[in-house]
C-alpha cells in the first residue's frame, strides 16, 4: 500500500463505532459513500450498486473514481491472494481509512441499538437478539447477558482488523478523536483527525468546515454518542466480567485499562 494515483477509498469502520461519522466526513470530502451502514435502513444489506461495486473491488482492486465503500471489518488472511496483491501494490487501489472505537463503547452502542430497533429480516443477529436483550429494562441490566452473546463477536471483529491499524499506508483514526466537543472529546482533536484523513484521501475541503457537520445527532442509528457514556451502563463487577475477557483486547487498541 504505497502512494496512489486514484481517488477513492476503501473505510473499514467496525459496527457501532461511529461509523456514520466517517461517512458524514467521507460525504463532506466530496465521496459517494456505499457498503457497510450507509444503506436507508438498518439491517437491509447493500443495495444492488453497491454490491456491484464491491464486485469490482474483489475482481480488479479497484473502485470508481470519488467512491469511498465501507466495510465493518477486513480480516488480512480472508482477503483472496489476486485481490491482496492489487490492493497492495496497484497504483489505481484505493486509499484505506480505519476507524475504531473503544470495544466497551462498542457493546453499550450495541445494546442501545439493539434493545429498540425493530427487528428487520435481513440478519439474524436482529431477529434473535433484540427480543433478548429488550426484555431487560435497561441497557445497564442487560450488560452482562450480552458480553455473553455478542462479546466473542465484537472481539473477533477487532482483532481481525488491528492489522490495519499498524500499517504505515492506512490513515487510523477514532471516535473518540472524530467526536469533538459535541461528542464528550475536544474540537483541537477532531480538527486534527479529520485533517489527517482530508490530506489523505486527497480532498481540498476545509477541514474546519467539514469538522463542524460529522457529528449529527439526527442520523437514524444514534443514540449518545458521548466518548465515555458507556462508563454509566458498567456495573463494576459487568465491568470486571468484560476486563477478564477482553482485557487484552482494549490495551491493543491503546485504551485506558485501569477503568
């Protein structure tokens, strides 16, 4: 993944980590924005271009031009060798962002879109586990069942992807730091994170301007969005139960394991 000549861009953004805050950037950055989160509804799929999209992507290493298409996560090994190979050294590959999040922010945002979005049946993690976890009567309650049900899921998810986050050609960024102010963090930070990501897709936005629209309230799957709202939903022994599992996982991500 050295220097490119095309502008597109490949987002690899994990599921409830703020992922429409990289597409609202990745919009302001002049980019069509298709794959993972970026569909009308929850858990409706791709739509038709997009899956076209992403079809050229596995055959060619290629997307079109100002085209930015998103996935939840990119395991290295599962990557087909042909496609590897174009991603890793065709001049026309697209520029790679990724974009994460503290994993126990990850499982609070979970369980709050999970206990109130209605059940479509596109995906059995919404057929199955919303009628589960609404039946608590708070996401607080319902801490501790989940890391049970979806905490192996979400662990897999971001070890498959750390990858991504040490190589020197991909821009990482995170939440925390694409928030700003409005979201618990600080507008000095966002403004830097978003100009990283501006310089590298190659976009001549303003990035003061385009650090003013990311964070919107008004989009379909927000819920907080406060960097450290999950503290509130831990319970401390749900907490320890969460630190025993995955522990290790948070410090791999440079997060504070002491809380």
């Amino acid at each position: 993944m050295s220097t490119t000549t095309s502008r597109s861009a490949l987002a690899v953004s994990h599921w409830k980590a703020g992922t429409n805050l990289v597409i609202r950037l990745m919009q302001e950055a002049g980019y069509n924005c298709m794959g993972a989160g970026t569909g009308p509804e929850p858990g409706t799929g791709m739509r038709p271009e997009a899956l076209q999209a992403f079809g050229v992507l596995e055959e060619t290493g290629r997307l079109p031009e100002d085209m930015c298409f998103f996935l939840h996560q990119l395991p290295m090994d599962d990557i087909p060798l042909p496609l590897a190979r174009k991603l890793a050294t065709d001049e026309h590959r697209p520029r790679v962002i990724y974009n994460y999040r503290d994993p126990r922010a990850v499982l609070v945002s979970a369980v709050n879109y999970l206990r109130r979005v209605p059940p479509p049946n596109h995906h059995a993690r919404y057929l199955f586990l919303t009628p589960i976890l609404a039946r608590f009567s708070s996401t607080k309650e319902a801490l501790s069942t989940a890391i049970d049900l979806i905490g192996d899921s979400i662990e897999q998810e971001f070890r498959s992807s750390l990858w991504l986050m040490h190589h020197p050609d991909v821009c990482s960024v995170r939440y925390e730091d694409l928030a700003g102010a409005a979201g618990g963090g600080t507008d000095r930070v966002q403004l830097e994170s978003v100009t990283r990501v501006l310089t590298h897709v190659r976009s001549n936005r303003d990035p003061v301007e385009v650090s003013k629209k990311i964070f919107d309230t008004k989009v379909r799957t927000f819920h907080r969005g406060q960097i450290d709202g999950w503290k509130s939903d831990f319970e401390p022994h749900v907490l320890r139960k969460f630190m025993a599992r995955y522990g290790d996982l948070v410090a791999s991500f440079g997060y504070d394991t002491s809380q």
